[in-house]
C-alpha cells in the first residue's frame, strides 16, 4: 500500500519536523486528531521537553495532535500506538494482536466507548501493517 500526501500534509510535515528538528515518516487525520508517526528514537525530540512542542503545535493548529514512534515490529509498534497504556502481553497471530491489559482500568482506557479508541488505533496499525485484520483486547 502506497501513502500518498496531499499539499497541506506535506505543509504540516515540514512545520513539524522543522519546529521539532525531528524526522517524521508520516502524518495524516485521524477523526479530527492530527497523527504524527516518527522514525525510530525521535520520539522524545518530537515531543519536547514537558511536552512543549506538543503543546505549541496544537496551539498553531488549534487540533489535538498524536505522535507515535513508528517501529518494524508489529507488537513493539501497537505497544507504541496504545502508549500511555501499558499492557503486560502483546502477540499476534493469524492477522488477529491481542493486547492483555495489566488490570480492568487499563482495559477500558485500550477499548474506549463503544470500542473507539480500539478502533482508531486498529486504523493507524492497518496503515503500516495492512495484514492485521483486528486488535483484540483480552
């Protein structure tokens, strides 16, 4: 699956990498959150320290912005597509990566209402990995 990027991703991809001086792989809208995928071990560069330039980004944007560390591993990149939730389990088998939560409040925040949360990260895996059919939440 090939992405390609329209002229006002490739503006917010360059605002980004040039504001953070982090590289980014790629960025597209997700149910009105802007998700920034950055290349491996430049997540704390593009988050800044305390979070700055997140905040300053979402300022400029005036939308929520989302940044995960991209990584080859399926299990490693959903551990980092589910962050701040930690799960104690990640595999995957079949097409189907089944997260075991470490207790019942982490599993609500991985499921969400209606399974919404589940859903979007569920999207965001597809785009790297389009072999996953689900995300299960044990």
């Amino acid at each position: 699956m090939k992405i390609i990027y329209d002229a006002n991703s490739m503006k917010l991809m360059s605002m980004f990498e040039s504001m953070t001086r982090s590289k980014l792989k790629d960025c597209f809208e997700n149910k009105g959150t802007v998700v920034f995928v950055v290349m491996p071990g430049e997540i704390g560069k593009a988050i800044g320290k305390g979070a700055v330039n997140i905040k300053r980004i979402e300022g400029m944007l005036k939308k929520k912005i989302r940044v995960i560390e991209f990584n080859e591993d399926l299990a490693a990149f959903v551990k980092n597509v589910i962050m701040p939730n930690k799960a104690e389990n990640i595999s995957y088998g079949e097409g189907v990566v089944t997260i075991t939560p470490t207790d019942s409040r982490s599993r609500g925040y991985l499921i969400g209402r209606a399974a919404e949360i589940l859903r979007n990260n569920e999207e965001i895996v597809k785009r790297y990995f389009p072999e996953l059919k689900e995300i299960k939440v044990e």
